[in-house]
C-alpha cells in the first residue's frame, strides 16, 4: 500500500514538527512555571517518539528503536505535569481529607519516578525490547518479550497521570475545574490514539489507522492549554492554532484529491505522487505565512495611513486611563494621549447627565464643572463627546471629517476605550458615594442622639440663667441675654444639623422668598440685588430652601457691615436643555483665605468669622444635597465670594409630596 504508506509518513512528520513547535512554544510560555515546563517537555518527547516511527519506515532502524522505547518519559513528563497542575492552586472540596496526603506523596517522589523511568528506557535498549518487522509494504514496529514490560510500565504511569487529573477535577471549582475535564479529556484521546503502534505486536491488522488522527491530538492539546491555562492569550498563539489547523485540513483536502482524481478523470493529477501534492501545497502555505504580516500591514497603511495601532499602545492606553480617579483628571488623560497620538488637540468632554458637561477649563490651571445650556460645537476643533444615555454610554466624534482615515480610527478605537472607563469610573463614584453617605448617615445618627441629649440637658440651666438675670442691672441683664440667646441658637443649628431632614416638596416661587427675606433680614447698609426671572418656580421644602437663604444671607451680612460699599447679589436661571436651576449668591466682602480649601467651609464647626459655631453653611450644605443638588463656593465670577447652588427643576417622583397651591411668601 504504497499510497497509505506515504499519507502514514505526512502525518507523523507533520506530528512531530508541530510537537516540537508546541513544545518549544509552551516553554517560552512558562515563563518558569514548572507545570508548563513538564507540559512542554511531554510534547517534545512525543514529537521524537514520532519521528522514531518515521526512522523506522525510511531504514533507520536502530533510531527508530531507540527513539520509541523512550516511551515511558512521555507519561512521566505528563504525570508531573498533572500533579503540579492539579496542586497549583487552593485545594477545596470534600475528597480533600482523604486524598491529599496521597497527592502530596506522589509530588514529593516525583523524581524517583524519572528515576525508574530512565531505568526503564536503558533496560530496555540494552535488552533489545523491539525488532522491525515488514508488512505489506509497511515497517512495523514489534516488542519482543522485555519490551511488554516497557509497555506495561508506560500504560500504568498515563493511566496513574489521567487518574490524578480525575482527582483534581473532583477537588476544584470554577475554572481550574472545567481546565483539568478539557485536558483530561485530550490526553484520554491522545493515550488512545498512541497506543494503535501495538496493535502489530498483538496480530490486529489496524495499523496505522488510529496513529493518522494524531495530528488533532496535538492541536487540541495546545488548545486546552492555551484555552484555559494561559489566560493572557497572545496573537501568537491564535496565528499558531490557525496555521496547525490549516496544515490538518490540507492534508485532509489532498488525501481526498488523491483518492478521487482518476474517477473524475483528472489522470495527470491522479498520477502525481501525493507527498509531493502535499508539500507543493504546504510549501505555498508556509510562504503566505510568512508574507501574511508584512502584506497585512502594507494594506492597512494603504486603507488607514497615519494609523499606528497595535496591542501595546492599547494596553497603554488601558492602563493609562485607570489611573484617573476623578472625571476632570479622566478628560486631561484623554486630552493627553491623543494629542501623542494625532498629533493635534482634542477637546474630550464627558456628559454625566442631560445638560451636565464637564469639560477642563483650559484657561486656566483649575479643572471646573461647567453647565452649559447647550452644547454647540466647535466646526474649526476635533472635540470627543461621550454621553449617558438611556442605551448607556456612547462616544459622538465631532468636527473629525477632515482628518485621515487612518487618524479616525484611531479616534474611534481610542474612544471605545475612553467609553468603556467612563461607566466603569461611573461605577467606582457610585459605589464610593454610597458609602460616603452611609457612613455620614451613621455618623449624623450618632451625632443626633447626643445633639438631643445635650439640648435637654443644657437649655435647663441656660433658662434658669436667664431667669436669675432679670433681678442684674440692665446692662449686665442685656449682655446675659445676648449670650443665652447666642447658646440656645446653637443648640437649635446642632439640632438642625444632625436631624433627619424629611423633605415636603411644595411649588416655590423664588422671587417673592428672596424679597421676603431681604425685609426681614439684618442687613443694615448693605445694597441688595435681584437678578431672576418673576415666574422662576422650584418644587423644593419650602422650609428648609428659606433656611438656606437665611443662612446665606447671615452669612454675608457677617462680612458686610461697617464695610463701605457692602453689596449682596442674588442670581438665578433655569437652563432649557437640562432639569437644572442655578442660584448665585455674590458679596464684595473679604476674599476667602488662600489657605483654606472651598470645600471645607461646608464642614461643621469651620467659621471664618469672630463669633461664628461653623454650622450655617454645613447645614445649607446638608439641606442642598438631600434636595440632591450640589453647592460650591467660587472666586472666579468677578466677585471675591460666591456661593453656587445647582438644584433641579423638578423633584424626585418618589420623594415629592406636592400640595395643592404654590408657595408664595408674603409681600
């Protein structure tokens, strides 16, 4: 059968030079790892026990030998593999108690087994445990009487290396489990595929039959590993698995050409040997192998010029982008590295919600929040939108018609990313202020028990003071009274502060409370000013919004009198394209301290004035984020203080108790 003899040669050649570039390959790959280097090890010895079978049908019988009864080192690399792969990891599971100890002493004696194993493979050269018989055209490999022993011995140590996988399965979970059943179940089929070469010492005219499906063996053996050992899966690797299962499938493809051309009448094709047939064929396939990277680069240079993407820049921009912690800090990256990568400036802004942007203020060194009414696009400036929309998050190139191809997609590609670290830093803020908050509501608790406590036992002595004052003289009386007053209104803000604010959502006017409050205000010589529309309506807690303008106002009065030229401003829109209203309380009076933050003039007990608690602008604080709104204080809007309120529109549907009428203050 010279025709099966020589499809016989192909497919061990072909399995013993994949070995050996499996082999290889997964030794570059362990990287040190003990398990992969015993893996590794196995699929090179199988590749030499092949090419000992190919020895033996070109007349080198003596290597061929020699080659094949060094069999039993394939199961002894395989069986160190699988112990050290299968103890790599935390044992868990019921069979621990009673199998481990048994585990733990095969890896201990792991290298009496290569002991025995080499003992094995000498005894059986020097003992002549083969001979090479012809058969039908075919040199077959035969054992003699010591050879069974070699056998035996190699069947039992990949029977005790497949039981070890089984063991491991039973003990693992999760994807160590599913990892262990895949390679249990390749090299089941391989060990099965293998033992066929002893089909001619036992008399069973099957040989080589089952030995011409090896091939698959090896390529499912890198795939499991590769699969599911090695998760960081390379091009490499894919490149490696597509090539192997090419070279498979045209094999396939010209044994079925062979056996079918002279039917079909194509005798000059019939009449050509099949081993040259197969290597014209594998040769063109080695070179498009070759010429494949360089051509592919030429053409995507030719579609996309300009474009240089590959995976180390994205895993840099992977990592880059994790670093941010903040969206300001998230959109200076972005600026940043595409700017490296285009070349030109990219203006990045993030839309958190509807009609709120964040963009980096770069006129100046401060990154701010800016609130835009509508978002109106620079036709001269590449800008990079992403958006959260009610899909999710989506990214809009804006302004990027003029650029290159390939420069777009580097857009595009960098902007999936950038999209991509926007929900999940969304995700990280969320969680972040979800736990802010319940540690201030444990912490407003605690506070509200001893703010009750402190009030009940202090106002009995403040009011007995007061009483016993009434007998002084009248201007030790008056100063008594100013101080019990001053106590009790700190006892009343501490109250207030460490309560639990339950919001009655009623229709306000805004107008009509702020001139209300402007009358009954203390604000001496200080020129007050209003700048709103009359109808400007909010559904707030009435209550506590006027104690936020009282707080406010008190506040600035604090810094305004006997200061010449003293001015108060209040402003207030309403943006159309977002559910957002902002107010603006201004006050020419001293500029905040450089060395105060902003943000801890809303801490309780922080005052910057003679006389002040440190509780007005942290209980204003409080009542704006339970309206979920925010409050800044800025030094940037042509006045030396302002304080910003963003509050919405329209209140939360599930939070809101509307009454009937619209609140409207007294004239």
């Amino acid at each position: 059968m010279p025709t099966l003899n020589v499809i016989f040669e192909m497919v061990i050649l072909l399995t013993s030079v994949c070995g050996l570039m499996a082999g290889f390959w997964l030794y570059w790959r362990a990287a040190g790892k003990r398990d992969l280097t015993a893996l590794s090890a196995f699929a090179i010895m199988m590749a030499l026990w092949c090419f000992g079978h190919l020895a033996i049908a070109h007349d080198m019988q003596s290597l061929g030998i020699f080659l094949i009864l060094a069999n039993p080192l394939m199961p002894t690399f395989f069986l160190d593999f699988s112990v050290r792969f299968v103890s790599s990891s935390q044992i868990q599971g019921e069979y621990t108690h009673k199998f481990k100890p048994w585990l733990a002493l095969l890896s201990d004696n792991l290298n009496k087994v290569y002991l025995v194993s080499f003992l094995v493979c000498i005894s059986s050269w020097w003992l002549s445990g083969a001979i090479v018989i012809e058969k039908a055209g075919l040199f077959l490999f035969v054992f003699t009487d010591y050879g069974w022993f070699n056998l035996i011995y190699t069947v039992l140590l990949g029977v005790l290396g497949h039981a070890v996988l089984l063991y491991g399965w039973l003990i693992h979970k999760g994807n160590k489990r599913r990892s262990i059943l895949v390679l249990f179940m390749v090299s089941a089929w391989g060990l099965l595929l293998a033992t066929s070469f002893i089909f001619p010492s036992v008399g069973v005219d099957a040989f080589p039959y089952p030995m011409m499906l090896l091939p698959t063996y090896i390529l499912l053996l890198v795939y499991a590993v590769v699969r599911y050992q090695i998760l960081a899966v390379n091009a490499f690797a894919n490149r490696a698995l597509l090539w192997l299962a090419m070279m498979l499938s045209l094999l396939i493809l010209i044994a079925f050409i062979s056996a079918t051309a002279a039917p079909l009448g194509m005798q000059a094709l019939a009449e050509v040997p099949a081993w040259q047939l197969w290597l014209y064929s594998l040769t063109v396939l080695l070179l498009s192998a070759l010429i494949y990277p360089p051509l592919s680069r030429l053409v995507e240079r030719l579609i996309y010029p300009g474009s240089r993407l590959n995976e180390d820049l994205l895993d840099i921009w992977s990592q880059a982008l994790k670093g941010a912690k903040d969206w300001p800090q998230l959109i200076q990256i972005g600026e940043t590295l595409l700017k490296q990568q285009l070349g030109q400036a990219v203006d990045v802004s993030i839309e958190i919600n509807k009609g709120q942007i964040i963009t980096l203020d770069t006129s100046s060194n401060a990154n701010q929040t800016e609130l835009k009414k509508e978002t109106q696009a620079d036709e001269n400036r590449m800008q990079l939108l992403v958006r959260n929309l009610y899909q999710g998050w989506q990214f809009e190139l804006i302004a990027w018609q003029d650029v290159s191809p390939g420069m777009r997609l580097s857009g595009e590609v960098f902007a999936s990313l950038f999209t991509t670290r926007c929900g999940l830093l969304q995700q990280s803020l969320e969680l972040a202020e979800a736990e802010r908050q319940r540690l201030d509501e444990k912490h407003l608790v605690e506070l509200g028990g001893l703010s009750a406590a402190m009030a009940h036992e202090l106002r009995n002595p403040l009011n007995i003071i007061s009483m016993a004052s009434m007998s002084t003289d009248d201007t030790i009386k008056q100063h008594i009274q100013t101080q019990v007053q001053r106590a009790d209104r700190l006892i009343s803000d501490l109250l207030l502060y460490s309560g639990s604010l339950k919001l009655d959502y009623t229709p306000l006017l805004l107008k009509p409370l702020l001139l209300s409050l402007e009358r009954q205000a203390e604000l001496d010589n200080v020129q007050v000013s209003l700048d709103m529309p009359d109808e400007l309506t909010l559904e707030v807690d009435v209550q506590r919004i006027q104690q936020v303008f009282i707080n406010l106002m008190d506040n600035a009065a604090a810094f305004l009198r006997n200061q010449p030229d003293a001015k108060l401003r209040i402003e207030a829109r309403r943006y159309d394209a977002s559910n957002l209203v902002q107010v603006r309380v201004h006050n020419n009076g001293p500029e905040i301290a450089a060395n105060m933050d902003a943000q801890s003039l809303f801490q309780p007990f922080v005052s910057k004035r003679s006389g002040g608690h440190g509780l007005g602008l942290a209980i204003v604080k409080r009542i704006i984020d339970a309206h979920q709104g925010e409050i800044r204080c800025r030094s940037d809007l042509n006045w030396p203080v302002s304080f910003e309120i963003d509050l919405p529109l329209h209140a939360n549907k599930s939070q809101k108790q509307l009454s009937n009428q619209t609140f409207m203050p007294d004239q």
